[in-house]
C-alpha cells in the first residue's frame, strides 16, 4: 500500500452496493407496516397506544429546542434622544 495514497477500493461518491440494498429492503419492509399501524394500534390497551405513538411522534415530528428567558436590564437612564428607551417603570 502506497504510503498517503489511496489505493483500490470504491472511487469517492459511488456508493456502497451493500448499505443501498439492506436500506431499501427496510424502507420496504417498514412501508408494509406503515399500513397496519392504524389496525396495531387499535389492538394495543391505552398506555400502550401512548407509549407506541410517543415513541412513534420522534421519527414524524421535529425535536424542539429548549428555551431560555433571559432579563436585560438597562444600567444607565435613557436620554430624550433615544429613539428605542422604553420606559418601563
């Protein structure tokens, strides 16, 4: 093996022939499922319905970011040409 060189192997971007196939054998096999799931869901008590569809809602809908309340407080008195002084006493 040439030292710093690569040599052999897949050129940059083909992608793997393998990863492809077991993805797609996935999606196929999830898509079959995706039909049932009103059914399975159904046949479930209520605490397991909830817990399967918040487990289910990660997939589906975007993860929300924590928010922060931050205070900023004004250290000095605003002049009459400040146009953006609020007065908030």
């Amino acid at each position: 093996m040439a030292t710093g060189k690569k040599t052999g192997g897949r050129k940059a971007g083909t992608p793997n022939k393998l990863t492809f196939e077991t993805r797609q054998l996935l999606v196929n096999a999830l898509a079959d499922e995706f039909e049932q799931l009103p059914k399975l869901l159904k046949e479930l008590n209520p605490a397991e319905r909830i817990d399967a569809i918040c487990k289910l809602s990660k997939f589906a809908l975007p993860a929300v970011a924590p928010v922060s309340i931050v205070k900023v407080e004004r250290t000095e008195s605003p002049t009459s040409n400040d146009m953006f002084a609020v007065d908030l006493n």
